[in-house]
C-alpha cells in the first residue's frame, strides 16, 4: 500500500448488518463492523462506512469475508449529553476479497495536534498516545489517535505539538473500563492507530536533525510483533483498567 495522506486496507468478515447511517446530496451511507484478524487469536472489531453504491447488491451477511480500501474518518457526536470523536473506516472501493498477508494496513500523515501522553503499565512497557489532524478535502481535517510502544513510545514522548508525521501501522479496538463520578464502572470501546513505523518530518534545511533520528522511529516488523503480542497478552490479563481516557473513545 502507497504511503500517502491518509490510506487503509481491511480484510476479514462481515461481522454486523450494515444499517442507514446518513445521507448527503441524496446518497446513503451505511455503518457496518468487520472482523479483522489479528496475529493472535483476538480479532479486531472495527467500524466501517460505505456507500450504497459500493455495497453489492446482494445483503451482506455475518461472516461473509470482505476487503475494504479507502480512509480512516473522524467524527463529532453528541452522546448522553457530551460530544464524542469517533473513528471510522470510510470505504473508497470495495475490492474482492483476498488472502492478504497483512489485512490491516494504514498510512497517514498528518499533524501533531495535542502534546504526546507517555507513560508506563504495571508491566513495564512504555506507551506513548498520540493525535494526529490528518487533512482532507474541502478544507476538513480528521483526527486520529495513535498509540506507540517501547523505543518508538520513548521518541514520541519528545515530539511537539505541530511536528509532521508518516505514521504506518493498524486500525484496532480495544474495551477498557471507565470508572464514573458516580463511582460505576461502564464498559466502553476505543478505536485508535497501533503504530509500527513512525517517521518525523523536517523542512529541508532540517533534514540533518531528522536523518539523525529516521532510523530511531522505525520499528522492525519483527520488533512490532513482538510488542503487540506483549500487550495484547498484557490487557488480557490486566483488562487495561489503568488505561488512560483519550478523545477517541466511544461509548
């Protein structure tokens, strides 16, 4: 997949009924989740926006495989009385499936839009959340949240509100508990970037200070396995209570 602005392939199975979504200038949008797989067992349950005229003509049913290719969308929504940002993927083209290697795939590149959020789990693994305003057409932006690990986690900690990023990796979702003012607890799903390369961009007469650090942001492939494996083992066990709240959640 071409790096560019903002790009995403998805391959898996139809999980839910697509339902109506919206309408713009007399055409449908439809919501949908698709079932991607992840190296481990777990799979990615994620949310997707199409047209009607992509969507087959036949209905698409639960565990029907399908591949997506198109963006990665933000959103604002009014839930229980507070605005939301939620994430989508927004289908472009609907291809006929296919075994990919890789079934999650994403690019962006975009702007540093909120100062990173560094810290460590009870595990000891270094995480670093951050926002990325992807543009778009027609003057609008998209806001994405990415989430880094380790080496790539500790590098992003220093980044700047404003910085330019290449960001490649996969659109997951991941449930986490959030603790109420009240006192209760209410289950609630993210959806964010897991970013296994990471490159910072400088205007030309910088590249030195960024050729200096392009090899400190990307990540092995192996490496980023091996760390995504670790941490999906790490908020099985844990249930990632201790997950920081972000914009990116959805209710």
């Amino acid at each position: 997949m071409d790096e560019n602005t903002n790009s995403l392939r998805l391959s898996g199975t139809v999980h839910e009924l697509p339902v109506f979504g919206h309408e713009v200038f007399g055409e449908a949008f439809y919501h949908t989740t698709i079932a991607v797989p992840r190296l481990s067992v777990v799979a990615d349950l994620l949310p997707a926006t199409a047209s009607e005229r992509l969507l087959p003509h036949e209905e698409l049913v639960p565990g029907q495989p399908i591949c997506i290719e198109g963006q990665l969308r933000s959103y604002n929504k009014v839930i229980a009385g507070q605005g939301r940002l939620l994430i989508t993927a927004f289908a472009q083209k609907i291809p006929a499936p296919s075994d990919d290697e890789n079934p999650n795939q994403i690019s962006l590149f975009g702007t540093l839009c909120k100062q990173p959020g560094y810290r460590t789990t009870p595990f000891g693994r270094e995480i670093c959340d951050l926002m990325l305003a992807v543009n778009r057409a027609y003057g609008k932006s998209d806001y994405i949240p990415c989430i880094t690990w380790g080496r790539t986690a500790r590098f992003a900690s220093h980044l700047k509100t404003g910085d330019k990023l290449q960001i490649a990796g996969r659109f997951q979702s991941r449930s986490y508990q959030k603790q109420l003012p009240d006192g209760t607890v209410q289950e609630r799903t993210a959806y964010e970037v897991s970013v296994c390369r990471l490159t910072l961009k400088r205007d030309e007469h910088e590249s030195a200070y960024h050729s200096g650090y392009e090899n400190i942001t990307v990540l092995r492939q192996e490496d980023f396995r091996s760390a995504a494996m670790d941490l999906e083992l790490e908020q099985l066990s844990r249930g990632e209570s201790d997950r920081m709240q972000y914009t990116g959640e959805i209710m």
